[in-house]
C-alpha cells in the first residue's frame, strides 16, 4: 500500500502515513550498518539498471535535456552510493570534540540517534538529484529515519517511476517499503509536516512556500527542525584588476554560469558587482546575444520570470536588455544594469531572486560602494570573487563579507556547478538555507537528522 | 558604557547595544586564537581570585548555600579554562566527516565561522555556572561571538558583581570590554533578540517564558537558532528484580537525588516507574521524613510549587503526601503515589514539571505498563533505569524508549549532577529542549554558534 494519490485506491490520511513511516522506523533503527547501507544501495543499483527508461520520462516531462538529466541521474546514483558506503564504514558516529581523559566517572559513551520520519519536498529544478530520492533522502536514509516525499508537480511520472522503482528495490532487499512514502497532495504533505510523529522537514524551493513551511515546522505543539533551501541571490565580484586584465573572457565565463541550467539553478550568478559596469555591460550583452536557451522548467516558472522582467524593466534607473522570447518558445539571456547608489537606496532591487537566465549588473564608482552593495544584500548560498591578486584593493574585505553572509566563497571561479564533495556546505545565511549551520549537500547532510544521546554507566553489551 | 539599567544612566536602545556588539563582533573575528584564550582564561581568573566575595553575595541572594555556591563557581571557572584551553589548541575546528581524495577539483576548504551576537538568558537555579558568564557565555565566546546577557532578578547584586569583574577583566586583556554586555530588562532583551543583528538566542528556565523567546526568534524576517533548556520530568525506571535486591537502598539514593539542589535542577527525578508502587512509596515516604530542605529559590518559585501541590493533592486517584512548610519556611519533600492506568489516561499528571522537591511515583501492574507510561511521557532530558541485569524483562526495551526520548540515558544511576566532561550531552527532545541536536553542556556546546563555510580555490596565503 503506498501514498500515492493516483487515485487507484482511497488516498490515505496522515495518520496512516505516519503509522506506516513509524513501523518501517522501529525496523530501520534495530537494522545493522552493513544491512542498512545495502538497501540504499539497492535503490541506488535499481536506478542505474532502468536509466534509460527514467532518462526517456524525465525528457519527456522537463525541458533540461538528455545530457543534463543523464548527468544528474549519475549524481543522485553516486550520492545514494556515497551514503551507503558512509554507512557501512561507519562513518556517521560523530563522536565529540574531546572525550574525558583517563577512568573518569561516570563513564560516558555519547552515540547518535535518528531523529524519526522525515518529511521531504522535491525540488522542480532537479527531477532527480533534489527529488524522490535525491540528496534530502538519501542523507535521511543514511541516519536511519523513514521520508515521506512530497513529489513535485513539474514532473509527475518520473516522481512516480522513481518511487515505484525505489519501493521495489526496498522490498526485494527485505527493507520496509514504507520506508519511502510518497504524496502528491500538498495539503497532505502540510498535515504531515505537523504530525506529532513526524521529526523533521527537508525541503528545496521558493522562499515564499519555504517559509510557510517552516512556519508550520516551527510553531508546532512540539517544533521541529525544518531544513529549507530558499531563494539566493549569489554575486560575483569583479575587481578592477581583473577587468583589466580579462574582462571580456569574464563575460563569456559569467554568461556561460548564468545560462547553465537556464538560470535555474540555486546557485545562479544573480548579480555582478563592478567598478567598469558599464564596459562590463557591453561585454556581457555580447557575450549573451543569441543564445537560444530553450523553454524554462514550467509554464509556472515561464510566468513568474515574465513578470520579473516586467517588473524591473520599469524600474527607474534600471536600463534592462530585457531576455527576448524566441519564436519558437525559447529564451535568451537578459540582464539590467544599474548604478550601486541606486541599489543601497532601494535594496529590494538586489534582493528579489528572479529565477530564470537574468542578472543584475550593479556600477560601482568605487571600490567601497562594492561594499557598500554587499552590505545591503541578504545572505546568500555562494558569492564569488574575481581578482588578479590577493592584496588589491579591497579584497580581503571583499572576502570577509562574502564569508559573512554565505555558506560558500570561490575565488576566481563560478558559483554554478556544485562539487558533489564530502566536505561541501550548500546552506548559507537565511534566507538562502532556514538553518545556515547545516548543508544539504556532502556527507555531512546526514547530520541534520540525527542527535547526540549519552549512555551514562551502561555496561559494555549494551553500550 | 554597559547596558545596565540601574539607572545611573540612560538605559541604552538595543540598536546601541547591538552597534557595540557588532564592533566586538569585528574585532572577536579578526583576533587569533590564543589571544582569544587569553580573554576567556582572564575572565576565569579573576572571578576565581574573587571567590569570597562573590560566594558571600550569592549566599546573601539565594538559598543555595556556601558549600554549593562554592562548588558552582569552581564549576563555572573551570568551564571558562575548558573552553579556552580548546580554543588555544585549536580544536573546535569541526573538520567534515570526509575530505575529497587526492587532488580533487575544485579544492574545498571548509572553515568553522561564528554566528554572530548571541543573546543570552541567566537562569534562576545555577547564579553561576548558567548565568552572567555560564556555559552559554563561555561556549559562544569561544566561538567569538559577543554576548548580551539578560540577568535574572533572583541574584541581581551578584550578576552586576560578575558582569563589573568580566567586563574589567576583558577590558585588562585589551579585549573588547562590550564582548560582554548585561541587560535587567525582559521587554529590553527581547528587542536585543529581534533585532536583525542578533545572530542567536540561548536560554535555561521555564517552558512558558523559553517557548515564547523561542516563538520570537523564529518569527523574525530572517529567523535565528534559538537554543532553549525548558522544563523536563525526568523518569527513574525500577525493575522488579533490583527492587527485591535492594529497593531500601534505592529510595535513600532516589530522595537523595530528588531534593539535590531542593528539586530545583532541570535534570531532578521527578518520575518514578515501578511494578512495586506502594511498598516503593513507603520506602522513599521513610526515607523522605524528617529532611529539612530550607528555602526555595525565591518567593515566586515557592508560589508555584506551592500551586502545583495544591492541585496534585485534589486529583482524583492520587495519593499525595504533600511536602510539609516547616516553621522556619524550611520545605520537606513530598511525592504522590498514582496508578499507570490513570497516568496513561490522563498524561498531563506525568507531563506537567513540578519545579521543587515532589516526585510522582508510578505503580505499574506489569513491565509493559511501564512501556505504555514512558510512552505518553514528553520528551526529557534524562532518563534512568535500575536494573539488576541486562536480559530482565523489559530491560531492553525500556532502554530503547529512553533513548529515543532524552538527551541522557543513566543506568543504575541517577540524572542530578551532570558531569562537567567533553563528551557530554545536555539537551533531549522538546520540551527538554528547543534543540535536541545540539548540547548546552561539554565543548560541543560551541558548535551552536559556529556554522560551516567552503572556501573554493582559494590560494594558499588566504584560506
């Protein structure tokens, strides 16, 4: 019995949902590492053997391509690996900074627990990596606690393939089915979010339904930790130096970063800061005529970028090459250029995230009014910095305010691409991550779902 | 300048206390981590070389006694030495679980940086070890993190006396002096903690007042870490068989525990689960008699106890020998005895935190009535079981429970005085905590201040 809401039986209540995700826990948490770590493995392996089927749906279903959707596919497979070899190593004991010196008394042996059911919402821009059984999943898993998957409705029947394959593969390695559910409904989802037996939330997304959610999360009888990725706006610095040196070669690198995904990224290069802005501009504006970017994810997200561009090409002060809409439905890049002054006057310009292949340009007339733009900016998933040495003016401040206000700083590189490494933080200030002392990404996400339990004096069997 | 509201002068606005800590904040950041020892090791210093006088005015302002008092501050002082000693040595780097192999690309550096200026709430029970400069103080400095201290009003004389000697003895260091600043006033405190540059709340005392702070600080526009110690009833399990081999020896040490600090401490065993309820009641009833426990804490505490065994003694179903008010003002303790059938059906009777010397003692008919007692119980800080063997009845899954719903699990031992060591973990699921992740107590408390950063490619000289 599943939680799908297809229709083909009675959908079932959050009660249910949640007794079912709370027998597959009691499983979950007597399972041995090395068992454990063989059901996500399992899932991992069952993906692999149907790529082309899920390659086929997901063409289908988005408009991201059979090359970035292969390539994302091999992303969540190596990340459902990489958990499970965490898990058969042992690697996820997190023991303390320090432990008593000598026979101290008591005896303390602090292990890890999971926290319980988690609830996760997949993502629109990643059918595969931040979906059914992507990152939030996995690392769930990898602590031992049951997901219920809210599936995204840009691409229904790859959600639904996914978890048809991922039950399957639980069930043949005598795991718990339940230990994936998966629910269309998004009042569900919500009723389950505040169920007493669910322990936590996960979720990639707007910052408007992210909040709602952790809003929910929070003002429980009992709160909950609510792992939200919002909205970034994620600036790249370039300093004068570099403008110099390789200004044009910048715009094509910026352009390329800008346009990867077609802007619809996290991690997107939403704004640029420059003392040469308006030779920058020109730059760019080359560097992005006639690129043909194809569709954006959803009508949705089609709209909502309409209207952004509507809404800043009328700004005053603002001059916008507004991203044209091509004959055949597809989009260029587009971008606004705009003085800092304007920028620290009226901060909302440099805030609001406009999802979709568009970047703001900000003239700087010096390199204090860079700062001074920073400063105004809210926290930020990555922000990058271009320079040609490390003591040009300006630079360390530079950093130090990118590493202030972000959970990631490149130098002379790009925010886009997001290593897949263990000691990645994808979580910055809010309101790009609703807890910035955690990641999403990397080995260390499974932390967000286990907490420390001392066992005081218990004797060796069942320490 | 500092942020007393004695009124020899103007109290300042939270906007000027967060300007002074933000300038801390600047200088914390920037300052190697020996120099930071320096600060935290001076502060120890002179509150240990002030020892007489600071002793003589807590026994003037509270109830707890020299000896107590005494033991507290070598606590408090020896906390401060702790977390400098770590810092000094480097250890609260908190490197990820795994690196990348080899020369992966790109190159990922992740670093540890503070949050930001932490508010801080002193707690009425512990004038020193959770208060002006406790463990919350100690941890976030060691984060470099500034602290705004609200004092609680049950040690006002003592809290300035602390807050003067700090403050000096920062000052002396050449640190900052406003890395740390008090406040008296709650409205104040709560604007410190809404404001956009406080960047965490730490809090120990009730669950009212830590639920509203916490209901604060998550509402902001851009919501903060809050890390509350709330209230927590902490269960003490017997078995049968360690009932028959020492169940006299028990209750002398259960009402040892009990009236500790006048069942004053968050960790007080305020539950006792036992399949031989009544010849247990009147062990511990023997062993409860004629002990004079002095004052409460303040007046407003004893008021509530005072309410609270009012109420329990008109419950229906429960036996309660009411803890007496001897002539001098002195209390004796108390307990109730109440059927598990009743508790099950009426959980709030079990729920509910009686701050003060009362217990409940739990008659269960059978092991799997203690199960179903434990499970209607929230979560706690720490629970314990007496047991003489590993393989009793019951035995594992009574642990089991436990650890799934507190911070601390004891055997054959009780909750009252936490050990002061590295590896431990103060803090279990809500209401014990607003956090259950992270721990108030033990070097890792650092970690709630700390959030990770990637830093990408950087050259060598700047990461």
């Amino acid at each position: 019995m599943t939680a799908r809401g297809d229709g083909s039986r009675l959908a079932p209540t959050a009660d249910e949902i949640l007794a079912r995700a709370s027998r597959a826990f009691d499983v979950a948490r007597a399972t041995p590492s090395a068992r454990l770590a063989s059901w996500i493995d399992a899932v991992s392996h069952t993906l692999e053997a149907s790529r082309e089927v899920l390659v086929d749906i997901a063409d289908d279903e988005t408009s991201l391509g059979r090359a970035r959707l292969d390539s994302e596919l091999s992303r969540t497979t190596s990340q459902l690996a990489g958990f499970a070899e965490a898990v058969r190593e042992d690697r996820l004991g997190f023991p303390p900074i320090a432990t008593s010196r000598g026979d101290s008394s008591p005896h303390l042996n602090r292990i890890m627990v999971p926290l319980g059911p988690v609830a996760v919402w997949a993502a629109s821009n990643f059918p595969f990596a931040f979906s059914i059984v992507g990152g939030d999943t996995a690392s769930a898993w990898a602590a031992r606690c049951p997901v219920i998957v809210k599936a995204h409705s840009g691409h229904p029947r790859l959600s639904r393939e996914v978890f048809r394959l991922a039950r399957h593969a639980l069930d043949r390695s005598n795991a718990p089915a339940d230990f994936l559910q998966m629910i269309d409904d998004r009042r569900l989802a919500e009723a389950v979010l505040v169920h007493s037996s669910t322990a936590a939330g996960a979720f990639t997304g707007s910052t408007g339904v992210g909040r709602h959610l952790f809003d929910l999360a929070v003002s429980r009888p009992d709160p909950i930790p609510f792992y939200g990725e919002l909205g970034s706006v994620n600036p790249v610095v370039l300093t004068h130096d570099a403008f110099i040196a390789r200004g044009e070669e910048f715009a094509v690198g910026f352009v390329d970063s800008l346009t990867l995904g077609k802007g619809q990224f996290c991690t997107k290069p939403g704004v640029v800061l420059s003392t040469d802005g308006v030779e920058l501009a020109a730059f760019i504006g080359r560097a992005a005529a006639d690129r043909a970017l194809g569709r954006l994810l959803t009508p949705n997200i089609e709209d909502a970028f309409h209207q952004a561009m509507g809404s800043i090409e009328n700004e005053e002060g603002v001059v916008t090459v507004r991203p044209a809409r091509l004959a055949d439905g597809s989009w260029s890049a587009g971008f606004s250029l705009v003085e800092a002054a304007l920028v620290v006057h009226k901060p909302e310009l440099i805030r609001e995230e406009r999802f979709g292949p568009h970047a703001l340009i900000v003239s700087c007339s010096s390199d204090n009014e860079v700062l001074e733009v920073l400063e105004v900016m809210d926290g930020m998933l990555v922000g990058c910095i271009h320079s040609q040495s490390l003591d040009g003016p300006g630079v360390r401040d530079i950093v130090d305010i990118l590493v202030r206000k972000s959970g990631r700083v490149v130098w002379n590189g790009w925010p886009t691409g997001v290593a897949v490494a263990p000691e990645m933080q994808h979580g910055g200030p809010y309101p790009s991550s609703t807890s910035a002392l955690f990641t999403s990404v990397g080995l260390d996400a499974v932390r967000r779902f286990l907490r420390p339990v001392v066992l005081q004096d218990f004797p060796e069997p069942l320490r």
